[in-house]
C-alpha cells in the first residue's frame, strides 16, 4: 500500500496506541453518534468521517487485525488480506454500494449477524422498534400446525441512529394469536426464538385482545452494551362465531325471529361463565342492546364484566302454507304502522 493511504486508526479515533478494549468501545461510540448520518443528512463530510471511524475501529477491535496493524503498520493490509467482501485497500469504497444504509454496513461490519439479509422461518411479518421509537426492524414468525408453537426470528438491533442513550436495551414486539378458549381459561403457549431458543410462555386466564405480554431478556441484544432488551407480546384472538370485542366489552349477536320479538321470549345464552336464560321483552327491537351484568369477561381485579347482547331480528326465508296464510291474516288485521310518523313529509 502506497504510504499515502496510510491512516492512522488511533488519532482517527483520538486515543492512545496502548487504549484497552474498552476505551476503543467507548471513543467508537461517541464517535459514531457523532458523525451518523442520521444526524448529517446530506453531508458528504460527515459521511466520510463516520466511514472512516467504522474502518478505524473495524481494525482496532479485533485482536489479530490491531496485533498486525501495529506490528506491519502502512503495510498492514497486505498482511491480513483487506476488508470483508475481499479486495484490494481501494475496494472498501467500491464495494460499500452493496449496503442499503449504514446501518446495514455496521451491522455486517461488527459482525452482529449473518449478513444483512437476514432470511427467517416462513411466516407473517412485521416490525419491532426500539423503546424511543427508532429505526424499525423486520422480525418474522411461525406458527406450527395446532398454533401451540409460535416462532420469532428477528434481526439484530442496529443501534446507531435509534436513540441517544447507549445503554437502552433493543426492546422487540411481535404479536401471539390465542383462541377464545385459551385467552379466557388461560393456557401455555410454546414459543421459538431465532429458530433456536425455545421459551414457554404463560397466558393468563381473562387475558384481552391488546394485551401485551412482557418476555424480560428476551427481545435484542444491544450491541453496545450486549444486554437482551425485552420482547412484548400483543395478544390477538382469532374470529369467534359468537363472541367478540368492541373497545374493553365483550359482545355477541343475538337471532331472533319476529314472533319472538313481538311476543318475547326466553333464550338459553351462552356467557364466559357458563348457560344463561335470557328474558325477550315483548316487543324489542333490532339493534336493541341487553345487558347481561356480571357475565361477561374475567376482570383483571376479580369477578366477570358485563356482556352485551346486541338483538338482530331475522325473519324466515322460507315460510310453509300455514306460516304464510298467518303473516298474511296478521298483515290484514294490523293496526300497528310504524311508519306514521313519516306522514305528511
């Protein structure tokens, strides 16, 4: 290498040529928040400092690279063989296109993982983000045939760029789909990590869609500080053929037919809490809410919610000869007009 290209890694990163480990940890970091182009868009001088402290450390870091930089010097290169990807000392520049940002780069650099690829299970998708609300991150996940395992595979924390505070831990989220069954009863939900790390995780009985189901250690590692964050769970109950939720309230949809709603009723109903008979007051209408006190969804503080029954009245598709000829006598006969307050419009 021509003496002109030499750099030197330790004024580049102002610290002394006997600087511990720890030290070149922490002149990096302040170093790299300080030139991130997350913070100097546009700045081609910035950029050019921020590659240049990454080269710096990149070296300086790694035991074998600094024994032969300070042993060979300008030479060091020849030495070792060049950067990642291969190539000459002028290749570092040619090849840093590959990387879609810079954080992509550091993460290859530092080796944090496999490549910036990252390449999960098969699955959903979606994001996690750090606690200050960050640069986003994609995570995937797999759910084995039963839904009573769910995997996770995210990739690593970029940090840089994220937050101002290195010692905030890279907190991940991903969503858990639960029956109605298993939120209401409770249950134990098997869960994979990274394709490697298996977790059991318990659900509690009366938990509700929206709930967020804390993993303490579990989310991403911080590569500065090399602490798991957390991973939060927000639970999600798969589509039920009577239950449902509307804001914090437990909800079901109640058929009736016309008779029934003219003349009233009893009604077996089903409520987390077991069979309930029901009251139709004659003459109800659809659309028309009752309120089932005390049967609802498990209160985190004891007891049952309420539940709502929303009256939807259904007349028959089909009638038999017998059916008719009464709707129509009922038809003949009515005195009821429920339009009379639309006359004279």
């Amino acid at each position: 290498m021509p003496a002109t290209n030499y750099k030197d890694y330790y004024q580049i990163l102002g610290i002394d040529k006997k600087a511990s480990e720890s030290d070149i940890k922490k002149a990096f970091r302040k170093l790299a928040r300080q030139y991130h182009p997350d913070l100097h868009p546009n700045d081609c001088t910035a950029e050019a400092k921020f590659k240049e402290v990454n080269e710096a450390y990149e070296v300086l870091s790694d035991p074998e690279k600094r024994k032969k930089y300070d042993q060979f010097g300008q030479y060091w290169r020849q030495m070792d063989g060049g950067f990642p990807g291969g190539g000459a000392p002028g290749g570092f520049d040619g090849d840093f296109g590959r990387y879609g940002n810079f954080d992509e780069f550091i993460n290859e650099l530092l080796g944090r993982f496999g490549g910036f690829g990252g390449g999960g299970a098969p699955g959903g998708s979606g994001t996690y983000r750090t606690p200050t609300g960050g640069t986003r991150r994609t995570y995937r996940t797999t759910t084995t045939t039963g839904g009573t395992t769910s995997g996770f595979d995210f990739n690593d924390f970029t940090g840089f760029g994220s937050s101002p505070q290195e010692n905030v831990p890279a907190d991940a989220e991903a969503e858990i789909v639960l029956t109605f069954s298993e939120a209401l009863k409770g249950t134990e939900k098997r869960i994979l990590l990274n394709t490697q790390e298996n977790l059991t995780v318990r659900i509690p009985a009366g938990t509700k869609p929206g709930s967020r189901i804390r993993l303490r250690g579990k989310g991403q590692l911080n590569p500065m500080t090399q602490a798991r964050g957390d991973l939060y769970l927000t639970v999600k109950l798969q589509p039920h053929n009577f239950f449902k939720f509307e804001d914090d309230r437990l909800v079901c949809e109640l058929p009736i037919t016309p008779d029934e709603a003219v003349l009233g009723t009893k009604i077996d109903v089903m409520t987390p809490t077991g069979s309930v008979q029901v009251n139709i007051p004659a003459g109800v209408k659809s659309g028309q809410s009752l309120r089932l006190r005390s049967k609802g969804w498990p209160l985190s503080k004891g007891g049952n919610g309420d539940q709502m029954l929303k009256i939807q009245i259904v007349p028959p598709k089909e009638l038999s000869t017998l059916e008719r000829e009464c709707y129509e006598k009922i038809a003949a006969s009515r005195s009821f007009n429920p339009r009379s307050h639309l006359d004279g419009i």
